[in-house]
C-alpha cells in the first residue's frame, strides 16, 4: 500500500525553506559547497544550488558522491574497496553541505563522511535531507530538514523526482 504524503508543491517549498536556511545558518554563501549522495541526493543539490544562484547570484559548486563502498553494511572485497577522492572540486576549507533524500539509520551520511575525508579538511559539514523518518542508529542528525515524516520501522519512504521518475513526490510504503 503507498500513500503520497508530499506533492510536488510540497516538495518544491520544502526544498525553497532549506535554500533560505542555508543562506541564513552560513551568513550567504561564500565558500559553500553542495555535494549531492547519489542517486536522489544530487538531483535535490542541483535544484538548491540553481536556487542559491538565484537568490545570491553565485555560482555554487555541486558535487556527486558515490558511497557505495564506503558502506558498513556491504561486505568488501578487492573488487569494491573505496576508491579514491571523487569530487571534482576540493572540500578543504570548504562548508561543505551533504544533500541527500532520506535520513533513516544514518549509516549512509557515515559512508559519506568517510567518503569526503579524502579530499581535505572542510570548515565545516552540515546534513540537509529532504526527509527524516527517525530510527536512527548512529548519533547523526540533519541541519536542514524539508520535511519530518515519522514511520514505522518496516515502512519505507519512496521520493520521486522529476529528473529520474518524471514526476515529484514523497510516498509511503507498508
């Protein structure tokens, strides 16, 4: 059974409050850069970062992180041991602000930190999620969060966007 708890429209001002959020929390932009946690995650920076230039007519960085072998719940073999540093752009001295969909146990956003270690020390790193569900299992919370949407630990919540399902929405999925 799934059910849309967030339309388009929603979406859209959720992804507007954590624009604003951003510029507000960091006093602008200068020296901010998004990195998206593939596959959601890039497709929802992109959209930030088109609003940041909007708003602060500057062009922000937008990274791709990959974190698939840098997961704790994957088994490692030589074939997918953690490649090197992946973004195009260096991190240090950067605030660097992860995009992702979902935040769930938080072992995703550990892999990422992994992941982004390798490019320098940021200033500083800060979580915006378009959805916490809870059920956290590692001390990690979001800075900027579009929406807060309580499940039970067997439901999942499925985000469409535009880019990859032709359409936007939040579902959830007993």
């Amino acid at each position: 059974m799934q059910k849309e708890v967030v339309d388009s429209m929603a979406m859209k001002r959720a992804l507007t409050r954590i624009t604003y959020e951003i510029i507000e929390q960091n006093k602008g932009i200068k020296n901010v850069v998004l990195v998206g946690i593939k596959t959601r995650g890039v497709y929802l920076a992109q959209r930030i970062a088109a609003q940041l230039q909007q708003l602060e007519n500057t062009v922000i960085p937008v990274g791709e992180l990959d974190i698939t072998a840098f997961r704790d719940d994957q088994p490692l073999d030589q074939a997918s041991a953690p490649a090197g540093y992946q973004l195009a752009f260096t991190v240090a001295n950067k605030r660097v602000i992860l995009v992702d969909d979902v935040l769930f146990t938080g072992r995703t956003i550990r892999a990422a930190l992994d992941a982004l270690m390798g490019g320098g020390r940021p200033q500083s790193i800060a979580l915006a999620v378009l959805v916490d569900r809870g059920h956290r299992e590692l001390p990690i919370r979001a800075d900027f969060i579009g929406k807060n949407i309580p499940t039970a630990r067997q439901e999942r919540i499925k985000v469409a966007v535009k880019e990859i399902d032709g359409h936007d929405s939040i579902e959830i999925i007993n």
